[in-house]
C-alpha cells in the first residue's frame, strides 16, 4: 500500500512514520511531503502549522520492509517531529499524530512525559528545580535540584524554558533557560534588533532511567558561559588629538583664508561677532588622529546531541575592531565652509567551535562611513553580499564657515563582542543578529538594512550540527509593503517575507534545509 493510499491513521498506527521527506506547508494551496526523487505527496491529513525544529522520535516499533509496489513509500519507526517550547502538544501534526514528540516508550507502553525547569532563589543566588512525571504510567514525580553554585550566577530573568535537543528514546533532553524582551516584532518581520540580554542563561541535561521512574540533571553551559562569556578581552583605543585651524578675511566681500595653527594677532583682526569693516579671524577647533579599539569573547551558543549520542555544547567566538580616523578640516567646493573629513570602520567576525573541537569561520561583517565635506559613503559587507550607497552633504544654514566638525578627544571604545549591534541611525542603519534561531539545530546569521528609499535582508551562514552551512541570500528592497503602520502595508509580502530566515536540519540524513527565499514553512518527516 502506498503512502497516498492510507486511509485514517489504521496503517500508520501499526508501522509507523516516513522520514525522508521534506513537510512543506506553502502560503497557498494544500500540505505536502517532498520525497528526495521530487515526488510530492498531498494528504488532506497534513497539517499546516508547523515548526522548524526538528527532533528525532522512534516509536520503538518493528521497522517494516519496504512496499513492493512503491519504494518511495517505506515507513520506519524512527521518524522527526517539531516542537519550539516544551509543550503539551507537537507543533507538527502529520496524519492527525498529537503529541509525538513527547511520548516515550516504557515497559507500560507509550506515555507521555512532563518536564519543568524552575529557576528559583536560593543560598548564594539563583538555583534550578526540575520536576518531570510520565502520564498515564504509575512512576512518581521525580525532582532534582542544581544548586546555584553549580550554574555560575544565574539571574532571576532567565526563566523561560527551551527545548534544544531530545535523543531518539526520550530519555535524555537538552533544555536552555532564555530570556526574551516582551515587545512585538512589528513593523518587521524578521526580529534582528535584540536587547544585551536577550537569549540563554544557562543550559542543562536532564537524563531519565531506563524506564523513566528516576532522573538526574547536570549544568552544559553555565550563566557566565552563555552571557558573560569565556576569555573576555576588551582595548579602548587612543585619544585623538585637539586641534584649532584659523581663517581670515579682510572684509565682507572677500573670501575666507586658511592661515594655519598659529592664531592671527589682534589687532588687526578680531572676531565678526564683534562687529566692524574686518579683517577678521575664525578658529576651527577639531580633532584629528586615529583610534582603535578590539574586543573578544566566547559564548556558549546553543547544543544538540552528536549521532553518537554525546551532548555537545556549541560555542560562538566573536571578534570586533572599531576604528576612527580623522583628518584636518577642509573646505567644500560649493561654499566657504570646513568640515572634518573621517573614516569610520567596524569589522565583526564569528567562529563556531563544536565541542572540543577547533574554531572554524562562520562569518564576517563589515561596515565602512568614509565622510568628505560633500559626501557620504557607506560600504557594508555581510558574508558574501555587499552594499554601497553615497549621500550627499547639505551644506550648515548660515554664514558661519564653521561645517560639521568632528569634536571630542576621547578614542573609541571597545563594544564588548556583542551577539547583535546596529551601527548608523537615521538615513542609514546596519544592524546584524549572530544567533538568529531558525530552528534548535539551525543557527543562521541576518542582516537588516535600511536606508532612504530602501528596506532588506539578508540571511547568512548558519550553524548547523553538520557544520557552517555557507552562502547569503538577500530579499532585495521591501519598500513598499515592510512597515505594519504604514497605509502601503502589503500582506501578501508580508507574508513572504516573515519566514524568510527559517530553517530545519534532519537528524537522520544530515541534510539542511534553509528557507532564505520567504514563502512556505517546513520541516523534515
């Protein structure tokens, strides 16, 4: 019997559920699953909501042989399921199946477990309780407790629990403890501007006996791992360097003159705020010189089981260097004034390491704001897609010569190796996400860029338990359409767009599949 075949739930309830395929839920037109020879498989059973995370589930029954009459149709007792949060619920239904992805098999038959993580105050800071029961099966409620020197100064915000990994027999689980500012995503549609606390504080390991009426509970990831992070390093830059350029003009008609550092005597000149015929002089105050700053750290970022079954912590290494430089004021060539020419530069760049393992590329950011009198060019780069605008400089209303000078002694200083940054404000904004969770086993890197006349992303490398998963894709400009408040708002592209950095990951094959186009939703079966 083939799969397009079934009827109800009779068969799949005796041999289980198909793995390799891809469940695809578009924007229109009904479910199906895609098979890796490009078949596609409607049922009216599918279910459109879904998640992209993806877990791996065996239901513990006997795998069946493949049907003679259509190979494509072999069903196997290992199958992958999709849940966000530890729910009651899957948040992936295929063939009307509830709660697959919670249920675990015991000497009772399948029950279903419940698990919470508290995290609570205690002696010497914050500790976590965890409590599961089975449903439906005679074992007690079972409880341990991770005292708060084992998870490295957990702060009372972390109280949301995600569930990141699950091993295929349900008894060992991987659950992070995550923070989350409560504001709505509107008017975007992918959520890249993140507050410094924003993400998880600590992960754990809760691992079930064989038959589920015991448990115990270790730390992966403590608090300092996931926020303060490991071998931290910060260097402020260099002062830069105050600086008067003085001018002079004879009377009103004629025009200003640069006359150097040396302030001119007086008498003859004075300033023109005192009035009279001229001549008169003018001091530019600005600085010059450059300046460096650098940070570094490492971050617990996520974790998963490996296929041997080990729980590995994922690690994110962030490297940043932000530079100044500026140069003596110079005069534009439409009008008499001066302005400080500078050249502002941010370069950002993450490594992954898996484990033990070593450090390996994922990906590099930059951003470039070279400011002559006239003009303005941004140059961003992101991974492999780049972007170059130039916007001219209104000249300063008034007979002042004075323009926009750059003012301040003070040197950069370093950001601390932020997970998330924007850079600009206004006319131009450059902000990426590092960690953006398009799934619990895909971890993709997204960039949101605004400016006049433009809106966009861009979706990056991502992490993923096969390792960096390469390539950039961007949407191209939104406008019109992007903003929820405004009267152009479109639906349909919302719509599109809203998924456009979701991804899922098969435990079983090794294959990822990233959206990075907008549309539909998926994940693996």
């Amino acid at each position: 019997m083939s799969i397009p075949d079934f009827a109800a739930n009779e068969g799949l309830a005796s041999f289980g559920f198909p793995w390799h395929g891809l469940f695809v839920a578009p924007i229109d037109g009904p479910s199906y699953v895609q098979l890796p020879s490009g078949r596609l498989i409607f049922s009216d059973m599918f279910r459109a909501q879904i998640g992209s995370n993806t877990y791996l589930v065996d239901l513990g029954l006997p795998e069946p042989a493949t049907q003679p009459d259509d190979p494509e149709a072999s069903l196997w007792n290992t199958f992958i399921g999709s849940a966000e949060f530890i729910s009651p619920t899957s948040g992936l239904h295929v063939w009307g199946a509830t709660e697959v992805v919670r249920r675990v098999r015991t000497s009772a038959g399948f029950n279903t477990p419940v698990i919470s993580v508290t995290n609570y105050p205690a002696a010497g800071g914050r500790a976590v309780r965890v409590r599961a029961n089975v449903h439906a099966y005679p074992s007690p409620q079972m409880e341990v407790h991770l005292p708060a020197a084992e998870l490295g100064g957990l702060v009372e915000k972390y109280s949301i629990q995600r569930l990141l990994d699950v091993t295929p027999d349900g008894r060992r689980w991987i659950i992070a403890l995550q923070f989350t500012e409560s504001y709505p995503t509107y008017p975007y549609a992918i959520r890249v501007e993140v507050t410094p606390d924003e993400g998880l504080g600590v992960i754990i390991e809760v691992a079930f006996s064989e038959d589920f009426d015991s448990m115990s509970a270790r730390v992966l990831a403590t608090f300092e791992d996931c926020r303060q992070g490991r071998n931290v390093t910060g260097q402020d830059g260099g002062e830069l360097s105050q600086e008067t350029l003085w001018l002079t003009r004879e009377n009103g008609t004629s025009p200003w003159v640069e006359a150097g550092a040396s302030e001119p005597p007086t008498p003859p000149y004075t300033s023109p705020s005192e009035g009279g015929e001229g001549p008169w002089k003018v001091g530019i105050s600005s600085v010059t010189g450059t300046s460096t700053a650098t940070a570094s750290r490492e971050v617990a970022a996520s974790a998963w089981y490996t296929p041997e079954g080990v729980a590995e912590v994922v690690w994110l290494k962030v490297s940043t260097t932000k530079s100044v430089a500026v140069s003596a004021p110079t005069e534009r060539t439409d009008v008499q004034q001066w302005w400080s020419p500078y050249v502002r530069e941010y370069q950002y760049e993450a490594q992954v390491r898996f484990g033990s393992g070593a450090y390996q590329t994922f990906f590099s950011a930059s951003h470039v704001e070279d400011k002559s009198p006239e003009s303005t060019t941004y140059t961003s780069r992101f991974s492999s897609v780049d972007k170059t605008e130039t916007q001219a400089n209104l000249p300063v209303s008034g007979s002042d010569p004075r323009g926009e000078l750059f003012y301040g002694t003070a040197g950069q200083t370093h950001d601390g190796a932020p997970l998330a940054f924007v850079i600009g404000s206004g006319r131009y904004t450059f902000r990426i996400h590092a960690l953006h969770r398009s799934s619990n086993k895909v971890l993709s890197s997204v960039l949101q860029q605004s400016s006049d006349g433009f809106f966009g992303y861009a979706v990056g490398p991502a992490i993923t338990p096969a390792g960096v998963d390469g390539g950039a894709v961007a949407t191209g400009n939104l406008i019109p359409g992007h903003n929820r408040n405004a009267p152009d708002f479109d639906i349909n592209l919302w719509n599109y767009h809203r998924t456009f950095a979701n991804g899922a990951y098969n435990p079983v094959s090794g294959e990822v599949e990233r959206q990075r186009l907008g549309g539909a939703t998926f994940t693996w079966v």
